[in-house]
C-alpha cells in the first residue's frame, strides 16, 4: 500500500466514514498534504484559511465570554424589576 492509501483509510477510520467518502472530502487531501509537507492546491489552501478564520472568531467569543464571567455577568439569568 502507498502512504497515501494508508492516510485515507487512517482518516475514514477516525472520521467513521468510508474510504470513497473520505477521497472526496477536501480536508482529508488538506491535512495530508500540511503532515507531510506538500504543496498545497488552491482548495487545500482554502479550507485551511477559512478553518484558521473559524478558530480565530471561536478564541474571541470564548475571550468574551470570560471577560462576562470575570464582570458577573454571563451565565446568570437576568430577572427584571417589574
């Protein structure tokens, strides 16, 4: 078998998916291509761009949501005086 029949069953494995689905899903190419360090395609690329955006907007409201728990303020029900 060759490294990269090896990586896709490997992926499908840990994605419980099966081999055809994992050849066709971008981040099964993307992330073998950065753990051996290949050229990326265009596709790879995105992915990993709009992946890194994700994570990036995920660190903010997760740094947001702190910031309320510090205050008092998240996680508590707000009762109104009526």
């Amino acid at each position: 078998m060759s490294r990269w029949t090896d990586w896709v069953k490997k992926y499908a494995r840990e994605h419980n998916t099966t081999y055809g689905c994992a050849l066709s899903q971008p981040k099964c190419s993307a992330t073998y291509r950065r753990e051996y360090g290949l050229k990326a395609t265009a596709k790879n690329e995105a992915y990993f761009k709009s992946a890194e955006k994700a994570s990036s907007k995920a660190a903010k409201q997760k740094e947001y949501r702190d910031t309320l728990r510090e205050k008092g303020v998240y996680g508590k029900k707000q009762l109104r005086d009526e």
